[in-house]
C-alpha cells in the first residue's frame, strides 16, 4: 500500500488522500461490504455461466440498472460471474471456487442502509437468475 501511495503521489503529483476527496465530492462517500450466500455446486456452476439477459429485474435499491456484465468491459473476457451496475451502487456475485458460497461485493454511494438495500436485493437477483 505504501509502494502505490507513493507511486500514485510521484505520478500525479498529488497525495492519494487529496484524489479520494475529490472522488467523494464527485460521487459520494463510498460504503462497501462484502457477504457469503449458500449455494450448490449447480447453482456455483450456472452462476459462472450467467449471461445479462438472465437478469430481468430493471432497478437495483430503487436506481434503474445501467449495466449487467458477465464479461470485463476492457477486454470480453468472462468475469467468472455477475456484476449489476445502478446510479448510487453496484455488486457483483461470484461463485467461491472452495466452498458451498458465492461471494456479494457490493457498493453505495448514499449510505449504509442503501448498501443494505443493494445486499438483499442481489442476493434475490442471483437466485431469480439462477432458476
């Protein structure tokens, strides 16, 4: 960590602590957590092969849904999972290659009840898209 804060100070001539306020000011305070959910080995297999069109849900802790991605943006490669993108959050659900879970990381830029909101709601989310 003090190898990138410092690289990221040499580059860009700024103290990462100044680039973090001037993201939280553009965006707003990030809260983020990370949660285990059961699933089967079926359910850890479907949930690598998920396509976007699987997800039928429009709005994500009452933002729209502006992106479903299975695949990385940069470069069309399989993310190995989920990731469900709305105006103030987002999560992404990916199958543990060593337990009976698939992991939920999600993320708010309003509060922690909204992170709350976005929690509950991905876990109904992976399993509609999963039936």
């Amino acid at each position: 960590m003090d190898l990138l804060a410092a690289e990221i100070t040499a580059v860009t001539g700024k103290d990462p602590g100044k680039h973090f306020e001037e993201m939280v000011s553009e965006f707003g305070m990030p809260y983020y957590t990370r949660i285990d959910a059961p699933a089967t080995s079926e359910q850890k297999t479907k949930l690598q092969k998920l396509s976007p069109a699987d997800v039928k849900e429009l709005k994500l802790a009452g933002d729209s849904i502006l992106q479903k991605l299975t695949t990385a943006p940069g470069n069309g490669e399989p993310i190995g999972g989920l990731k469900v993108v709305a105006g103030s959050g987002w999560f992404a659900a990916r199958p543990s290659g060593t337990e009976n879970i698939y992991k939920i990381y999600a993320e708010s830029f309003q509060s922690e009840t909204h992170l709350s909101a976005i929690v509950s709601e991905a876990q109904q989310i992976v399993n509609n898209a999963l039936r």
